[in-house]
C-alpha cells in the first residue's frame, strides 16, 4: 500500500514532514528534505 491510497496528497507533505519524530542513534538520521522525498516517491 502507498500514501496516496492512504488519502494523502502532495499538498500534505510538508505538514507530514514537521509532524516526524526523527530519532537519533539509528542506521541513519534522516534529514526534513530525505524525508519529504520519501513520503513524495511513496505517493507514486
């Protein structure tokens, strides 16, 4: 299932990004603008 059968438009994303909790101490911290490209590829 992707985002956008979830009902989320494009026009959401930046409201979806501020509203990530980004931990530290994982694999990787993910920057605001890496995850606004995955949520953006996630609606395709």
């Amino acid at each position: 299932m992707n985002t956008k059968e979830l009902g989320v438009t494009e026009d959401m994303l930046d409201d979806l990004v501020q509203s990530t909790f980004v931990m530290e101490g994982g694999y990787k911290v993910l920057s605001k603008d890496e995850i606004r490209d995955i949520l953006k590829e996630s609606l395709e």
